[in-house]
C-alpha cells in the first residue's frame, strides 16, 4: 500500500500561484498511478487532477489550464503546480494512490495540506 504526505499549501491572493508535494512511500510509487483531491468541509472529497504511471495526466473541467500534475518517479513524489488561483480553489488538498480505471483508492489518506485563497 502507498502511504502519502502532502506538503505545500499556504495563503495566497487570487490570481497567485502555489505547488504542492505529495511523497509516497510503501508500494512501488512508480508503478501507480496517483491523484490530488481536494476538500472543503462540508462536502466530499473530489479528485481534481490525476496521472498515469506513465506521466499522462487528466484533469477536472474546473482546473484544467491552470494545474498541472507532474512526477517524479526518482524521488516518489508527484506536484500540483497550482496557477490563476481563485477562491473556490480554497480546500484542504490530499493525494493517494489510484486504481486509473476504477477511480478507486489503493493507499492511505495523508493529513493533507491546505490552501486558502483570498485577498
């Protein structure tokens, strides 16, 4: 199983920029593909952008143009290169491992990190 420690968030204006770090441990990192979610309280948690082992990325309609997904599989760690930020962006953000097709979970859930976004 991998396990994943999410560092990055902080306070941003609208329109700044943020990455987050998401490093695993475990499970060969390299051969999974992996996810960020994202939370607000009150709601579910929602995937906002994933990536193939392979380094193919999808994204949610919301954030597509403004995030990206890199990895890097030398070091188990995957980025959310945040950018245009807007306050609805604001959430506590998690990353796991995936099941690509099934959308499922395979690892366990971090403590996250959170990011807020106002002026």
């Amino acid at each position: 199983q991998v396990q994943s420690v999410e560092s990055g968030g902080g306070s941003v204006q609208p329109g700044g920029s943020l990455r987050l770090s998401c490093t695993a441990s475990g499970s060969i990192f390299a051969t999974n593909a992996m996810a960020w979610y994202r939370q607000i309280p009150g709601s579910e948690r929602e995937m906002v952008a994933r990536i193939t082992s392979g380094g193919s990325p999808d994204y949610v309609v919301s954030v597509k143009g403004r995030y990206a997904i890199p990895r890097d599989n030398a070091k188990n760690t995957m980025y959310l290169q945040m950018n245009t930020l807007k306050p609805e962006d604001a959430a506590t953000y998690y990353c796991n491992a995936i099941d690509w097709a099934a959308r499922t979970i395979r690892g366990s859930w971090g403590q996250g990190t959170q990011v807020t976004v106002s002026s």
